[in-house]
C-alpha cells in the first residue's frame, strides 16, 4: 500500500475538534493524496476548500446523535428500515466514485475510522481496506445492534487493523481481528513547543486571575461536571477554564458551576497554544467507565508539549503508564484532586 492515494472515511467532521482524523489525514498527505470523507450532520460545519494533496467530500448519515431526542429516534428508526438505509449507502457510493474519478485518483486505500459507512467497502471490491479503531464505539449508546454488526463485518474484511489504545487493540482481537497494530496518539510537537516570544493570551483567559487550571476538549457524557466543580468549591482561590463545546445533556450541570470556574466555548485548534501557554496546570477529569478506559487521549500529548503539569482521573491504562513515568499526576476524589492541583501548581510532576 506504500504511496497509494487514501480515502479516508472520517467519524468526525474536519472543522469539529481538531483530533486523530485531521492529524492523520494531514500526516498522510506528505507522501499522497487523501480524499477526506465527512459525516454531514446537522449541525457540522461546512468543509474547508480542497488543498494539493486534500480533498473533501461530505455524505449525509442518519442523525443518531442529534441533539434533539426526536431527531434521534427517526434516525434510529430509519436506519433499521433496510430501504432508508441501503437507499443511502447506494447514494453514497455513487458520490464518492464521482469524487475519487474527478480527483483522478487509482486504486486509493480505504480507511475507515468509524464503521458507519463500513457498507461502502462494497461498493469498491479489491481496494485495500484499513480500518483505526480510535473509540470504544458500541459504549456511546445509540447504533446497537446494527452498528455491532457492521463493525464485525469491517474487522473481518480488513486488510489492516490498527487502534489506538490497548484496550481497543484488545477488543479488535476479541472480535477476531488479525494482528491488529497499536498506533497511540500523538502530538503536533511544534505546534504547542514552549517558544518566546510566546503566543498571545486570549482576552477571555486573561480575564482569569492566575493560578489557572485548564481544560481543552469536549464537555460530554465522560467528563465528570461534578467532580471539577468540587474540586473548584475546594480551591477558589484558582481560576478553573473549560475549553470546548458542552454536549446538551450537561448544560444544566455545567450552569451551576461556581464562579471561578467558566466554560468559554470551542476554540480554533490554531489558538490551542495560547491557552496552554498561560495556563499554570493542565486537567483531564473524565469519568472511570468503559468508554474511558479505552482512551489514550491527544489533549494529553498537548499538554505535556506544552510543558504543564497534568492532572487527571485514572481512566485507562495509557494515563496509568504515563503516570508511573512521572509526566502526569493521577486523583480519582475531590480530595485528591485537588491536593494534586496542588502539588502540581508547586512543583511539576519531575521536579
């Protein structure tokens, strides 16, 4: 497959949060072209305009994690109505041929980072077949049996199995998948490098008084609202900032935050050094369940390049190993956490 253009079938659009799709993808593009496949949902945004070597093409799927719970229920019921759904799979195919014959584009490997889409693999028989299992998928409660099925399906028609985690590497394995690679998570190094001078602080970090305890990433079902704001009520003298959008479902919890800690919304991923670049200490307070314990979480890798000491839950086993090495601290109760806040604002985790 060395050199071969790639069309990669995304679980998240381009401009969503900047994580292992775009890197990937970006990585991929020094040495091919690549076909970047995005989910179109309702309220994603608009595709960038294509690079030389990166292209777009986004296809409609079935909303089953909409924000409105009648949004997601027709989704769910549409997609076990085998007309809806093998309807759309066939629209798919003929956009993405279109797509791959105006790109001029031979034979490209086909990689999957989600099996949603996995039926389009029938639509082009005798391409290679990559699959990345990047999240513990069938533990975000909507798909069920259907999106079980597909995701047997796509491990055993791989060529090439890959996951991110050894959790998920391990799961690959239970489902009968042959020698899957595990390829952790990574970090753009420059991009968050320590540098001078250094990138300017946002207005609405600067607004904080320092110390300043920061979190960049999604605000959903395995972050844990309660225990940040414990451990806020327990330190006020800290100023607590959440980076990145809040899922629905936890917009009532995130209202009684108290008052040093503040939620400022999604910010560009070309922004991200600023904020970690004035914070004091770094936090990733996700919750101890399944879906976790199969996360070796990029915003880590940020963190540490950006040289803050690091705060989080003992959630899966790659914050375990980072932890026994000394680059992070670990805490699982208000407590705890907040005494390792602490120490982390006194001396980094090697000091």
């Amino acid at each position: 497959m060395s050199g071969r253009d790639v069309v990669y079938l995304s679980p998240i659009p381009w401009r969503g949060l900047y994580q292992r799709p775009q890197h990937t993808a970006r990585a991929l593009t020094a040495s091919r072209r690549v076909l970047f496949v995005e989910p179109r949902t309702l309220h994603a945004p608009a595709p960038p305009p294509d690079e030389e070597r990166l292209a777009f093409l986004t296809l409609s799927v079935l909303p089953v994690n909409a924000r409105r719970p009648f949004v997601r229920a027709l989704a769910r019921v549409g997609g076990r109505i085998a007309l809806v759904r093998d309807g759309l799979a066939r629209r798919h195919v003929t956009l993405l041929r279109r797509r791959i014959a105006a790109l001029g584009l031979n034979a490209p490997v086909l990689l999957f980072g989600h099996p949603e889409l996995a039926s389009l693999r029938e639509g082009f028989p005798g391409l290679p077949v990559i699959y990345d299992h990047m999240d513990d998928i069938l533990e975000f409660g909507h798909g069920g049996g259907e999106l079980r099925r597909r995701l047997r399906g796509l491990v055993a028609a791989a060529d090439v199995l890959s996951a991110s985690a050894s959790g998920l590497r391990a799961q690959l394995v239970e489902m009968g998948g042959r020698d899957p690679l595990l390829v952790g998570n990574g970090v753009e190094l420059e991009h968050f490098a320590r540098r001078e001078p250094p990138p300017p602080c946002p207005p609405a970090l600067a607004a904080l008084s320092s110390p300043r305890a920061l979190y960049v990433g999604s605000v959903a079902e395995w972050f844990d609202v309660e225990l940040l704001h414990a451990v806020a009520r327990a330190r006020p003298s800290v100023s607590f900032a959440v980076v990145g959008p809040v899922r629905p479902a936890l917009e009532r919890a995130v209202a009684e935050a108290p008052a040093n800690c503040r939620y400022l919304g999604a910010q560009p991923y070309a922004e991200l050094p600023g904020w970690l670049h004035h914070a004091d200490v770094a936090l990733i307070p996700f919750r101890r369940t399944r879906l976790t314990a199969g996360v070796d979480p990029v915003k880590l890798y940020e963190y540490l390049a950006a040289e803050l000491p690091v705060v989080a839950t003992s959630f899966s086993p790659e914050l375990q190993a980072a932890a026994a090495e000394g680059a992070l601290r670990l805490a699982n109760d208000p407590a705890a956490f907040a005494a390792a806040l602490d120490a982390s604002l006194a001396t980094p985790p090697d000091g």
